[in-house]
C-alpha cells in the first residue's frame, strides 16, 4: 500500500510543480547542434512507437560509416533520456560524432510509445498488459526492421542499456531470425535475472508493486511513473536541492560522488521516469527471485495454461548467437558483476566482459555519468569500427 499512499500525496503536490513540456530528442539535439529526424513505427500487435534519428554527428567530419548503430533504451526511459548526459558523454551523441548513423528506440508504454492504432492508454486495461517479454518480441523487431528498411542496409549494430539488453536476448530466442539481422550486440550492463541485486530499495519496489497487483487493477491502474505522474515533482526537487537529489539517486543504486554532472542532476528527472506497465514492474519482481531467465509468471493456473507449464520456461540465451560485447560495473547495485558473468556463460559468442576500471562505476553511470567518453566510449568505439569492417 505504500506506493498507493506515496501516488495520492504525489497528486496533491503536481499541480504546484509541474512547469513547460520539457525538451523532446529532436528541440534537444537541435539545441547541441545536431539535426535529428522523427520516425513513427508501428508494431505487429498494434503499438505506435517513436524512434529518432541523428543522421550525423556534430563532430563528424566525413561520411557516414556503412553500419547504422541502434540504441535502446533502458525501464523507464524514452529515446529523451539516452541523450541528458549532453554532446560530451550521452552514448547516442558520442556514435554520432564517430561518423556512425544513429538511432534511438524507446519501448511500449513510455511517453513515446504511448499510443496503439485502437487501444486507448487511458481507458483499455488490454494495452498495458505487457512486460520486458513483449517489449523483445515485438517492440525491437519492428524497429530494428524499421531501420534496415529505412537505410537500405541489411545488418545493423545494436547496444541495449539495462532493459534494453535484455530484452535483445528475448527477441533472439522469440524471433531468431531477427538475431541474424544483428552483427553486433554491445550490453550495458544488461538486464536479464536480478538474483543478486544488491539494491535495497529496488528490490522492495518490485516487490511491493507485486504484492499489491489486484490493488492496483480494482483502482484501474495499470501505468505506472509515468512522466506526468512522477517527473515534475523530482524536477522540481533537483532543481532546488541538488544534496536530495544525489540521495535520492543513491537509495535506488550504489552512490558515486561526482559522477554526474550537476547540469545532468537539474535536468534528468524532466524526462525520467517516462513510464511503464504494473506488469512490467512485477516481471522485474519476479526476476529478483529466479536464477533463470525467463518469461512472465502468471501464477500456475494460467502458466499451464500459456505455456502448458506450472512454471514459465526459460529463455534461449544460446539463440544469441551473434558477437556480443557486455560491460557492467563494479558498484552496479542494480545488475550485478555475478549475474552479468552468469548470463555470459549462457551465451555462446561474449568475446568479451568488461567490468569498468573505475571500482565506483555504477547503474546510474552507464546513462548519466559525465565521464563515460573516457570509461566506456573507447570499448565501445573499438568494437564498432571493428564490426562496421566485417
């Protein structure tokens, strides 16, 4: 019941705090000097996605390489927030300065994957019944498609953050062919089982939202911190007390003093939390309690049901079978060392693990952080320009 009351009080204050629209990805990029385009791509179950484009980079200086990158992003987030961190470090801006053409997604159920061709978000309980597990099946490959379509390039390079990770790994066991389309997958710190997240606060959040799934569904909700729900009153917070701000960010994840830029703490939270399903929420419950990965649990009567299964199945990690970077850090409290070394035991082409030099590199840091040009860009860059080659 905790987070019920936490969304009443939330009500009451919104009104006080909510200020302009902030930014989209393309005002943003304009803003940074770089011109992005707008696509809208619509799934086989009937979702409306937005995925952006920036077709050059600031810096670069010569054509585009062969290979489109795409990026994706992580629970909770729209393609807005891959870019906060600025031109200097947003993993998005820094592809784009490398010459590569650079897309971002953002899944079902954020501000910009919100719409359906005739599900209503704000009346039909059917459109958020989703998870990660849909997200995989159906979100990336239409976007991937989408993209190899629009460029006219029969392979791309994929990086998936958190979420974006693992759902790559459900859509390479739902829809092999879609992994051949791939020729690189870069995860950071990807999201897969959480059986050793150390965050307190992660854990109970979870959890608690699964405990109280029928409470939720009585009072007919079924969108949760979304960003008119959650994102002025944190705006409003970090804007004027930057102290509370960085606390607060260090209850969900492990802290790293001066990580983030102070410009990144004042603005990130106009943008995030972007939303998601009640469902999706408990799927990540459910993933703090299995060693496995795998799908959605519905409880026994319905699995057997689904699935013809009490329990539900696993998925085949060993279908991503492509070139596969995964980097993690050391402080991670969200997608642990141990599960990230777990996962790249299942799949059969890691060529490699990296855990970030810095030992106070955390979850928060593979977004935000102001220094990711110097501890991850250079990993990353040299495996794309690697498999650009090839």
């Amino acid at each position: 019941m905790l987070l019920l009351q936490f969304n009443v009080l939330l009500a009451l204050f919104l009104d006080a705090v909510k200020s302009q629209a902030p930014f989209n990805f393309t005002e943003l990029t304009q803003l940074n000097g770089y011109q992005s385009e707008e696509h809208s791509v619509v799934t086989e179950d009937g979702y409306v996605l937005t995925l952006y484009r920036i077709a050059k980079g600031a810096k670069c200086k010569e054509n585009n390489k062969q290979t489109p990158v795409f990026f994706m992003s992580p629970l909770l987030s729209a393609a807005d927030t891959a870019i906060e961190a600025g031109p200097d470090a947003a993993v998005p801006y820094l592809i784009s300065d490398a010459c590569f053409d650079t897309w971002v997604g953002s899944p079902r159920g954020t501000y910009n994957g919100r719409k359906h061709v005739r599900l209503d978000p704000d009346k039909n309980k059917e459109f958020w019944n989703f998870s990660l597990d849909e997200i995989g099946t159906y979100d990336l490959p239409a976007m991937v498609n989408y993209v190899l379509k629009y460029t006219k390039t029969e392979k791309l390079m994929y990086i998936g953050f958190s979420q974006g990770g693992g759902s790559f790994f459900v859509m390479c066991s739902e829809r092999p062919d879609m992994c051949k389309k791939v020729k690189l997958m870069i995860g950071l710190a990807p999201a897969t089982r959480h059986w050793y997240t150390r965050s307190v606060f992660f854990r109970l959040m979870f959890k608690n939202v699964e405990n109280n799934m029928h409470v939720f569904d009585d009072l007919r909700i079924w969108e949760i911190f979304g960003r008119d729900q959650v994102a002025a009153a944190l705006s409003y917070v970090c804007r004027n007390n930057l102290k509370l701000c960085e606390w607060l960010v260090s209850i969900v994840d492990s802290p790293h003093p001066g990580s983030v830029a102070v410009s990144t703490y004042r603005s990130m939270f106009e943008r995030f939390p972007a939303g998601t399903s009640v469902q999706n929420m408990v799927r990540f419950s459910q993933s703090c309690r299995s060693q496995k990965f795998v799908k959605f649990s519905y409880g026994t009567e319905r699995n057997l049901k689904i699935y013809g299964s009490p329990d539900p199945p696993e998925y085949n990690l060993s279908a991503a079978d492509i070139p596969i970077l995964l980097m993690v850090g050391k402080n991670d409290a969200i997608v642990d060392v141990r599960d990230v070394k777990w996962l790249a035991s299942k799949l059969p082409n890691v060529k490699e693990t990296v855990i970030v030099k810095d030992p106070q590199w955390n979850h928060v840091d593979m977004f935000y952080s102001q220094f990711i040009e110097v501890m991850i860009f250079p990993k990353i860059l040299e495996y794309l320009i690697r498999y650009n080659e090839m």
